[in-house]
C-alpha cells in the first residue's frame, strides 16, 4: 500500500487486512490520490474495488454503466473484471471528476473505445440509455443523486445482470435511527426500494463504505 495513499474508512484488522489483499496498479493508486481531494463521494476502498472486478467477472460483464465517475478509480477496477471487447459509460454531473476519470482512464492506457464518459446529470442521462441493456450498473455516487430515477436504474439493468450501490455504510448513518439528514434518508429509500423489489435478490456487503448488491431474476 502506497505510503502517501489515503487511509480506508475500514478500521478493523479485518478490513485493513482486505484492503492490502486487493492490488492496486499504480495508476489505481495516483487516481485515488487526485480522487481523495475531489468534492464528492470518497474513492472506493481496494477491497470494495477488487469485489466490483469480480462482480463484474462473475457476470461476463461486456456493458456496464458507472453513476459518478469517482475520478476513474472504480471504473479502473470494473474495467479490470469486464470483458476484453467490454464497454464502460460514466456519467458524472462534476467536470473535475469527470477530468480526473479522464485522466486515469488515459494514464493506465484504457482504449478509448472502451471508457465513454458523459457529463450529465442522472436525470439528464439516464433517459438517453437503453432499458435492460447492461449487464451491471454501479451505482458511486452520492444517493441523492440517483434515488429519484431509481426506477429508471434498475431499468438498466438486463435479467441476470448485477446493480450495485456502494457507500449504504459510510459513517454508520442509515444504522442510527436518529439520522435524518437527506443522504441518510435517500439512502434508507434506496435500501428499502432495492429490498422490496420483487425482481431483485439483494444483500448489503458490509466492506468498505458498504455495498447494497443486487442481482436481477425474471
């Protein structure tokens, strides 16, 4: 683990433990760094990025969507899972996220054919891409963002393909009944509607920030 790399939220020996398992490349590594100082969502952990490349594996994945850029740093890890001949759109209404993907997409040597990043935000773009045409889609960034196209989310998503939400654990927040501030409360309604969709099988991976996992059965 690189000396001057931001430390993980996880605490535990457990998740430090997690956190060294995963390999980071260097240009994973220096995408963090510049990610860490971007106004947003933190970076994902290593462990939460090494588990979007198996996920992503798991499925075959060849199209996966990204809501939030998170600087380049998950979708370097998604396009380490994906398929060879595998397409990744992130979108991402912050031109300096947008950039800093920009430019870690371009420092590992991602083709360009490979990575297509739309500035935008989720209501913007989200209507403009094809129903149950992607294999995965991740969800980075903030929830507020993204919980009122939920719907149009999970529209996404093909039948046997994957929906993932990372960031349900970030603080222990949606845990605490006293908190209501409005990301905890979109949290919560992303949670509940993930949990009582009939068409999902869902579990929340407590790693990292956490990961609210989805698959989608007919």
């Amino acid at each position: 683990m690189s000396a001057d790399r931001p430390p993980s939220s996880g605490g535990t020996d457990g998740a430090a433990y997690a956190d060294r398992f995963a390999t980071e490349s260097p240009e994973m590594t220096a995408a963090r760094n510049r990610a860490f100082h971007l106004p947003g969502s933190p970076p994902v952990e290593p462990a939460v990025g090494a588990t979007l490349a198996v996920l992503a594996a798991g499925v075959g994945a060849r199209s996966v969507v990204s809501i939030g850029s998170g600087g380049g740093l998950a979708g370097l890890w998604l396009l380490r899972g994906m398929r060879a001949d595998g397409v990744l759109t992130a979108l991402d209404g912050d031109p300096e996220q947008l950039r800093a993907a920009r430019k870690a997409f371009a420092d590992a040597g991602v083709a360009s054919g490979r990575a297509r990043l739309i500035f935008g935000t989720p209501a913007e773009v989200l209507p403009r891409l094809s129903s149950g045409a992607y294999d995965m889609v991740v969800c980075a960034g903030q929830p507020r963002e993204y919980s009122e196209q939920l719907a149009q989310v999970l529209g996404l998503v093909r039948v046997g393909g994957t929906l993932v939400c990372h960031g349900l654990l970030q603080d222990g927040r949606v845990a605490d009944r006293t908190a209501r501030d409005p990301q905890t409360v979109a949290w919560r309604e992303v949670a509940r509607a993930v949990r009582e969709e009939e068409t999902l099988l869902s579990a929340v991976l407590p790693i990292g920030a956490g990961l609210l996992v989805a698959s989608k059965r007919a």
